[in-house]
C-alpha cells in the first residue's frame, strides 16, 4: 500500500506498507512492514506495536491524548493535508496507543474478516 502520512513536523511523508489482518475476531491483529527508519519498521526486535480504539471524533481524541502526556506520533493523512483515518500516540511508560476513525469501523471489519 502507498499512501502519506502526516508527522508530527506537520510535512507529509510518503510511505510503502505491507498490511495484513487475521481474518476472524474480535480482536483482531494487524500485521505492518515498514521501511527502515518508519514507525513500523522491525528495528528492535520482535514487539507489541501497539493497541489500537475506535473513536467518533479523531482529532479531539489526538488532543486529548496530548494533554495527557502521550506524544503524536503519525497519522493518516487525507486528500485535504489534514488528520484523517488513524492517529498513533506514544505511551511516556512505554507502547503506542492507535486511535482509529469510528467511521471506517464497518469497512474495515469487513476488509479484515475477507469480505473486501
């Protein structure tokens, strides 16, 4: 997958992703390759990436996981240059917390559980 993303220094960054889910959940896992240097990059050895939430408004979430100490980290990036789809924060005790757009719950479930 090509896409953009948005980083913290507010510049899009272009980005290749492999992508795979499981097929049956709740939960779900999501497996990510990244290049070298990128949030999803294997460097480090094999870890919990992160947990991930549906939320109905991503933007007051990204801002209310600001103030509560856990840094942006990188996000979806929509047609606009704007915050859109997901929403990584970095846990200050340690771990990534995903905020996801409740809005593409009902696609992605579908597109994990094979039906896309």
């Amino acid at each position: 997958m090509n896409t953009s993303v948005l980083l913290p220094s507010g510049g899009p960054k272009p980005i290749s992703l492999r992508l795979a889910f499981t097929k049956q959940g709740p939960p779900w896992m999501e497996f990510i390759e990244g290049p070298a240097g990128s949030v999803w990059s294997a460097a480090g050895g094999n870890t919990l990436h992160h947990v991930a939430f549906y939320v109905d408004d991503l933007e007051a979430e990204k801002q209310r996981m600001e103030s509560l100490g856990m840094a942006f980290e990188v996000g979806g990036m929509g047609p606009d240059g704007r915050l859109s789809g997901f929403a990584y924060h970095l846990n200050p005790h340690g771990g990534r917390v995903e905020l996801v757009d409740a809005r593409l719950r009902d696609g992605m479930e579908r597109w994990m559980s094979g039906g896309i």
